[in-house]
C-alpha cells in the first residue's frame, strides 16, 4: 500500500499529463479556428509563446562558449538555464538573432501553452 503522498504525487503527475493533452489539443484546435484567446468564466485563455535556451550539443559545450564570450559573467561553474534563457530572450526579442558561433550550441527554443488571467 502506497503512502498518502506517493499517492498524492501520482495523482498530480497524471493530472499534468491530461493537461499537457489538453493543451496541445487546444492549441491544435485555436489554430485552426483562427483563434488567439477566449474568455470563459471571467478568466481570458490566450496563447503565450515562452522562448527559452536549449543546448543541443549539451550544457558543457554552451558553458565553454559562453565563458569565452562577453556573456561570461553568467557562467559560473554551470550555467544557470533561466539566466541563459534571459540572455537567449533579450537578444532574439524585436527579430534579433543569436550570435553564429551559438549555432548547435545554444539556440532559441520556443513552447507555446495557454496562459490564464482575469478577465477585464
């Protein structure tokens, strides 16, 4: 028999899951209709676009490039993903590019999910 918070943590996780489901089904669906948000019991469902930095030739060869760059005083003895993903942000924002040197190392990723606020 598991305990209550095993069992508490089993029932968050499928519930993320569904919801992971749901919003690639709703993003799917949004896209086809045309539509970019709803309102629904006075919150606003909109599609958010989070950018964020991934290594695709791994965390070590990103640290490497970034010591050696002016960003260097981001890197520590690793890199921290949500101050690389600031960095990755703030360049790429108003159609800028990353530097050619970051190709295949770091690169832009980008998630779309539903954001929720309320409505006004």
């Amino acid at each position: 028999m598991q305990s209550l918070p095993a069992l508490l943590d089993a029932r968050l996780r499928d519930l993320k899951a569904e919801r992971d489901t749901l919003e690639v089904t709703m993003l799917d669906d949004w896209a086809m209709e045309g539509l970019d948000g709803m309102k629904l019991d006075g919150r606003t469902l909109f599609i958010r676009c989070d950018t964020y930095a991934s290594f695709p030739a791994g965390k070590e060869a990103a640290i490497e490039l970034l010591a050696e760059s002016e960003h260097a005083d981001i890197v520590k003895p690793t890199v921290n993903t949500n101050t690389a993903s600031a960095l990755v942000r703030e360049l790429t924002q108003d159609g800028g590019e990353l530097p050619e040197a970051w190709r295949g190392i770091i690169e832009a990723g980008q998630r779309y999910a539903i954001g929720i606020r309320k409505a006004a």
